[in-house]
C-alpha cells in the first residue's frame, strides 16, 4: 500500500516535469516564429563601421580534448544577439582552417541565428538568459560523428557565449530552425546545455 503522501509527491513531481516541458516547447515554438517572419540579428560578418573589442573564443583540441581560451580582436556590434552570433561564427571559422585543432569542414557560416530568451522558470530577480543557437544543415551534415568530437563543439560553443556574454546561463540547439536528436549522431541536441559546465583547461593564447 502506498502512503498517502508519496502519492501527494508523486504527482507533484509529475505536475512540475509536464509544466517545464510545455515552457521549453513554448521557448521552442517563440524562436521559431522568429525564424519564420524572418527576424534575423545581423549579417554573418559584423559591420566594418562596428568598433573591434577583445573577445575570448573557447578553442577545442581533439588531440587531448581541451577547451583553450584564445583572446581575439574583433568588430562586433553592439546587439547581444548579432554579437553572440559574429563571435559563434568566428569560432567555426577556426575550426574550418586546414591547421585547425578541431578541424571542420563546414564551420564558417554554420550559425544561422541567436536568440537570447529569458531562463524558462527562474525568478524574475535571479537574471540569467537562455541561448537558442540556430545551426544550419549544412553544418550538421557535414560535422564529424563522434561522442567527442560533437561534445567539444557544443561546449566550445557555450564557453564562447558565457566568456563574453556572462549572463547567457543556458543554451539549446536547433537545425534550420527545427530540434533534432543529435549533432551528428552522438551529442544530444534535445537538452539543455549550461554554461557553466564549458570551463577551460589550459592558459589564455592571444592572436
């Protein structure tokens, strides 16, 4: 016989697990209107008239799987959004060089778009903002499948965010405006990543 009060509890968890889940499918639909109606944060290159500012990229290295913070000076705009989006797409740039040390093939231009929500359920006092990170097929199809190959990417890319845009706690994907299981077969894509879990393992390098 189960107590009276486990069965209390119980659907109280049950409650709370269907109520986060409608609020990331409502966060899901909200970044896809904005896809639709076409509302995008900025070209895939800054603007020339934007002023260069230090940035800090988190460069991943297959060969001993760390994440290193490079010191970058780039024009970036002022936008949280087309900011968050040069800084991603300068990221994946790297990685497209034949001396990369997390080389892919697509990477230049693989974020679409950024959109920067409120965090689903947080006080409104606790701040913290959730990153939708669009990513285009073609970079998904062509990204190199691996458990750890995925993963340094996606954590490159959360470590990116929250060096340079600290109030980005959270960050979830999306494949041409849509979710997909995984990035290319091993990396979930259907969670939701924090930031705080990308830390760096080795000395800044400045370029």
């Amino acid at each position: 016989m189960i107590p009276r009060y486990q069965k209390i509890l119980f659907i109280l968890l049950l409650l709370a697990s269907l109520g986060m889940g409608a609020e990331l499918w409502h966060l899901r639909q909200r970044a896809h209107e904005r896809l639709l109606t076409g509302e995008s944060s900025a070209p895939t290159k800054a603007p020339l008239v934007a002023p260069a500012e230090q940035a800090t990229l988190l460069v991943a290295n297959d060969s001993d799987g760390s994440l290193t913070p490079q010191a970058r000076s780039l024009p970036l705009p002022a936008d949280s959004e087309a900011r968050a989006r040069v800084l991603l797409n300068k990221l994946l740039d790297l990685y497209s060089a034949p001396d990369a040390t997390h080389h892919l093939t697509a990477g230049a231009t693989g974020v679409a778009q950024v959109f920067l929500l409120p965090v689903p359920g947080a006080a409104p006092k606790a701040g913290g903002e959730l990153a939708v990170v669009n990513l285009t097929s073609a970079f998904a199809s062509t990204h190199p499948s691996g458990i750890e190959t995925e993963s340094l990417t996606i954590l490159s890319i959360c470590g990116t965010l929250r060096a340079n845009l600290p109030e980005v706690t959270q960050v979830r994907f999306l494949i041409d405006g849509q979710q997909r299981a995984t990035l290319a077969g091993h990396a979930d894509l259907t969670r939701t990543y924090l930031t705080r879990d990308a830390v760096p393992v080795a000395g800044t390098a400045h370029e």
